[in-house]
C-alpha cells in the first residue's frame, strides 16, 4: 500500500471551506486569535451576547492546529483525575468543575449532534498502583454524585464513564465556522499574530485595532506570550490511525495513566495515541512533524491490543502543558487574555475556558476562570 500520510489526521477527510486573508488594517470590538474548537467557542460566544463586531484570525487553516488532529475524546474533569483535582484545589471546586464538562459535553451533544456519539469512555489499567489509583477515582466520583462504574470486560480492567462521548473534531469545527459566519462574525486564515499589544495587533497581514483581545493559541501560548515561559511546557503528541477492521471497541480507551489513548471509529478505522511518557524530552518542542521513535511506539501499542491493519495515517500537533495541571485563561496584559495549556485535554474544557474569556472580556466577570485556573498554592 502507499505510504501513510504524515501530518495528515483521520479527521482531514471533512474539508473546511477557505476563509480570505487579512490584507490591510482594520477595527474590531474583540479580536480572537487562534481558530481552534477555543478560539470558536469565543467567536460563538460573543455573537450570542448581542457582540457582532467581532474578528477571528488563524496563522494557518482553521482547525489547524490540536483542534483538527487529536483523538477525539470528551472526558469530563481537568486533565489530572478527580481525585487528585480534588485534593488540589478543594472538593467543592472540583465538583463545580466537573459538572461544568459534563454539562458542556451535553451541549455539544445537543448543538452539533451529528458529529458527537455519547458513547462513555473506559479508563482501564494493568499494574497495582495504577488499579489502586482507578479505585481512589471511582470512590471519590461517587462520593461527589458522579455517574461512573467498575468495568471488567473484554478491554481490560478498570472505570467506565458513561457520561464521556466521542466526536469528530474537524466536523465540529466545521459547523462551528458556519454558525459563526453565518451571525457575522469575520475570520480570517493565514494571518498570524506577530505583536500583541493592549488595543492592538500586529499581523502578517495588517494590524486589527481591538478593544478586547482573547488568544486561544494553546500549543504557542509561551511564543505570544514570552511572560507565560516558566509556566508552560509545549509538547508534541503523535497520533496514527489504521485501515478499517471489524467493530471490536465500543467506547474509547485511554490507559497507562492517560498517556495512551485509543478511538475506534464507526467505520472500524483506528485512532491511537501515546508515546509521550516514554519519549517526553525529545517532545518538547513546537514543531509538529511525526517521529519514528513515537510513530513506532505507537505501532507497538497497536500490536500489543492485537491490532494489525495498516497505518493509513500519521499525525502530531503541539499542545501547552503547565506544572500544576490546570489550564491557562489569564489576563495577561490589559484586555488581553491568553488561553491555553489545557494539559493535553481541551477538548471539552476549551471550549469552556473559550467563552468565560468573552464573560471576562466583556462583564469582567471572571468566576469561570477562576474556577477552572486559580493555583491555591499559590
Ligand atoms: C495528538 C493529540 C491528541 C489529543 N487528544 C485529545 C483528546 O482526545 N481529547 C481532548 O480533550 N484533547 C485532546 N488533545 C488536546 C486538544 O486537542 C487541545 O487541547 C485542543 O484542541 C486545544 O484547542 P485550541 O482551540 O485551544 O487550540 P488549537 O486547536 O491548537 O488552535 C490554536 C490555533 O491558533 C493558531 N495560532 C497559533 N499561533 C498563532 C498566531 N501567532 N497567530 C494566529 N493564529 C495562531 C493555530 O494555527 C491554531 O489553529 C489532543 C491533542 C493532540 C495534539
């Protein structure tokens, strides 16, 4: 067969339609740069709060970056799991946090039915440690009201989550932009964000006058935003998918504490991810080619679940992680919110922390924000 694509994801299949570039100066209200499912769930928030002067740009195509080549997953919760969130910054802001992602899931179930399968997710495990780390998981969603369940089946041994879903990225994206096209706002592709300053941007392809600024960059953030530098560390995941195969995995997977995750889709394909516990150093980087040590990793996990078929696709994009595992949505200079760093799981809480920008832009009305990224530790 020919060569996998490389840098092409399984999810490129549904094409979005090309938005112009910016060529000269011009004025906006709220100015978001980056189109990724964040930056469009800003777009689609200012346009339902009456906020029509609103601008939207993207150095590459939308959904170019993580947005448009990730696995697919909507779990509920931050990125770390519920209990250890918990014990981080108190039961009652994880409980709110929580109920926060499933009721977003629910929403995109509702708002883009077509491309989201409530289908629960599996959280299996193999070593002791990581069992005894699924069972302090369960018991504490329990305790907080949380739907989940022990599951023993032919995946494995862990939890199963019935409130998680799968969707289809770039789709969701794709009707996104036309929501948002269609109640006015303007989007602009190829036009890069050089110099970020209050009230104004320089681009690549003229300056936008804007009064609020909102940069949902997530694997760039610490290149916009050099302040943000000690915080953040940008990696690199990789991802293949395979031929078709028969239907064998209803629900998606992830094991070994997160760092692997696997999708089968509904026309049998499947979509794997991991490698980056094993070859973290050398993934710290922003760029986004594919790597044979990763790509072979990867390889190797398809094996171990029995997974044959060929490799029809090879893909990586960069994501922000930050040292305490809860994500970025600050303030960072006068009107100026820099948004990111969702720890390799913005999916849901992207799409979140996307519009409690707008609410904080708009009303100063940070309580999401805080909810979600207050250290208090710190
Ligand atoms: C391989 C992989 C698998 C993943 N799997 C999952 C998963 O299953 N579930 C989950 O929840 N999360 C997953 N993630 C994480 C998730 O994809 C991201 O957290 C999420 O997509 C971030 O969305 P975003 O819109 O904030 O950022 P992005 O989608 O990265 O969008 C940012 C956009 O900003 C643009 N941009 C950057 N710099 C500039 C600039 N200077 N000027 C203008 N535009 C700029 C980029 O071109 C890009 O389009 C995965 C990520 C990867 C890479």
């Amino acid at each position: 067969m020919d060569q996998p694509s490389t840098n092409g994801s399984i999810w490129g299949r549904v094409p979005i339609d090309p938005q112009p570039t910016l060529e000269s100066d011009i004025r906006a209200k709220i100015l978001v740069i980056g189109a990724g499912g964040s930056g469009l769930a800003a777009v689609d928030e200012a346009l339902s709060l009456g906020e029509k002067d609103i601008v939207c740009i993207d150095a590459g195509r939308i959904a170019s970056g993580a947005a448009g080549k990730n696995g697919g997953l909507l779990l509920a919760g931050l990125a770390d799991p519920y209990h250890t969130v918990s014990k981080f910054i108190g039961r009652e802001r994880a409980r709110q946090a929580y109920d926060m992602t499933e009721r977003e899931i629910d929403r995109m179930l509702v708002e883009t039915h077509d491309c989201v399968r409530r289908t629960g997710s599996l959280r299996i495990e193999t070593t002791p440690p990581l069992l005894d780390d699924c069972r302090a998981h369960m018991q504490a969603l329990i305790d907080d009201g949380f739907h989940v369940d022990r599951y023993e089946g032919p995946e494995g041994t862990g939890l199963l989550l019935p409130n998680d879903a799968v969707f289809h990225p770039v789709e969701h994206c794709k009707q996104k932009v036309a929501q948002v096209l269609q109640g006015g706002a303007m989007l602009f592709e190829h036009t890069k964000a050089r110099e970020i300053e209050s009230g104004r941007v320089v681009t690549s392809g003229g300056t936008i006058h804007c009064e609020h600024i909102i940069a949902a960059v997530d694997g760039k953030l610490d290149l916009l935003f050099p302040e943000l530098k000690e915080e953040i560390t940008p990696y690199r995941l990789q991802m293949a998918a395979t031929e078709q195969a028969p239907l064998r995995f209803r629900r998606p997977i992830y094991w070994n504490d997160g760092y692997n995750y696997l999708q089968q889709l509904e026309d049998g394909s499947f979509a794997v991810g991991g490698g980056r516990d094993e070859h973290g150093a050398a993934e710290i980087t922003h760029c986004d080619d594919t790597t044979e040590p990763v790509q072979d990793h990867i390889r190797g996990l398809l094996s171990e679940l029995g997974i044959d078929q060929e490799i029809t696709h090879r893909w990586a994009a960069v994501v922000s992680y930050t040292k305490n595992g809860l994500p970025i949505a600050r303030e960072v200079r006068h009107k100026v919110i820099a948004l990111g760093a969702y720890c390799g799981t913005g999916n849901v809480m992207g799409r979140i922390l996307g519009r409690a920008a707008v609410h904080a832009s708009l009303r100063r009305d940070f309580s999401t924000i805080d909810l979600f990224t207050k250290d208090p530790s710190s």
